[in-house]
C-alpha cells in the first residue's frame, strides 16, 4: 500500500469512527430537542405554517433561529484530482439542525437513470401523529457539464410519522429518490462522463431551489459518474 493510499484509507476510518461516536451520542442530546423552542412542539408549528402557506420570509422569522441549535461536524474528504483532466471530484456534507433526520450518503444510477439518498430517522416523534404525517424532502441538483450551473433539478420524498409501536429506538433508514428521464441530453448520455450532483433534505418544506437551507436536515455535494 503506497503512502497516499495509507493517508487516505486512516481519513476514511477516520471519518467512520467520528460518524460512529456522533450517532452514539445524538440520541441523548437530541431527544432534549422536545423541551426547547425547536423540539416537537416547534416542529408542530412549523409542518402547520408550512401548510398554511407561510411565506419564506415568515418562517424564517419564527425558525431561523432552528436551523443552528443541533448541527453537527461533517466529515469532509480531501478533493482528489481524477485520472482524467476533467477537474475535481469531492463530496462535501453540510450540516444543519441535524437532531431528527439526516442523510448519510447519496448515489446515483446511470442506467437506471435515477438519483437517491438514505434518510435516516432519528427520533421517536416530531414528525406527525399517524396516519397523516410529514415527508422528508430531498431536491436533486445536477450539474452535468460540471461549469457550475445546475442544468437539471428534481424532488425526491419520503413519507415518515411518530413511533406507533414497541419496539427498538431510532435510527431507522429510508430513501428518498427521483429520476432524471426529464433531464436534457447533457445529463443522460452516460459516455463516462462526471456529473455534479447536490442533494439537499429539507423535512416538512420543500427546498425552493438549489441554493436552499433546510431549518431541519442537511446538504451532500457529490461526484457521480454516467456510466453505460
């Protein structure tokens, strides 16, 4: 094993152990989230107001303030140059209030044609009572000549509620997907290309666009390669 090898194989441990003691840990802090201003009964609120049609200004207004109470480090791997001279490829995770849901990691399907991310549910309640509810929100931003515009966007769910039974506690896994047949050429001709791709989960509120900032969830950059 060569020495760049080494170094990038301790990062990846690295970055595994910390996701490891950060998921040991969170279930204690977070289910503190249920006695703050932003636990359940702020997550009532918010699922309500955007229901109602609360404009961004409005909401932000009454829960900006959620978006940093519960955000946890990222592990952010090194930028390495492809073999090819087609620049970087990185994957970059930006957190937000992180303490209910969050996504691990994200993928794309070159032949299948579709994008997807894991949604992992982290606590017992604060997402609806059942049967009705709340979704978990994923957009997908492709960037398919990698120029730094976003050629194609999509939007992804899942549907989650509060715990109704017994059972093991959180996490629990989901995924959120979505397919790309509606995106140009640019972005399906799988020729080995790379392509950009943003994912950004937003719970309770779809991300507006792109450029969006969850007060609940996070944002994963990555690489991906169409592949034939």
């Amino acid at each position: 094993m060569s020495k760049s090898e080494s170094q990038a194989l301790r990062k990846v441990v690295c970055c595994f152990a910390g996701a490891i003691a950060l998921a040991a840990l969170v279930p204690q802090r977070a289910s503190a989230q249920g006695t703050t201003a932003c636990g359940d009964a702020a997550r009532a609120n918010f699922a309500q107001a955007v229901a109602s049609g609360a404009s961004d200004q409005e909401l932000e207004a009454q829960f900006g303030a959620c978006r940093d109470v519960f955000v946890e480090p990222a592990c952010t791997p090194t930028a390495t140059k492809s073999a090819s001279p087609m620049t970087t490829d990185v994957k970059t995770v930006t957190n937000f209030n992180t303490s209910y849901e969050r996504m691990n990691g994200c993928g794309y399907h070159p032949q299948a044609e579709m994008v997807a991310c894991d949604v992992e549910i982290r606590q017992l309640g604060g997402y609806g009572a059942f049967p009705g509810g709340t979704f978990e929100n994923v957009r997908f931003c492709l960037d398919c000549n990698r120029d730094g515009i976003w050629d194609f966007t999509t939007l992804g769910f899942v549907h989650v509620t509060d715990n109704v039974a017994p059972g093991p506690v959180p996490s629990w896994y989901h995924l959120a997907y979505a397919t790309t047949f509606a995106a140009p050429a640019l972005c399906t001709n799988n020729d080995g290309r790379q392509t950009n791709v943003r994912a950004i989960l937003s719970w309770a509120q779809q991300p507006g666009d792109c450029n969006s900032k969850p007060f609940w969830g996070n944002m994963i950059d990555f690489t991906a390669r169409r592949d034939p």
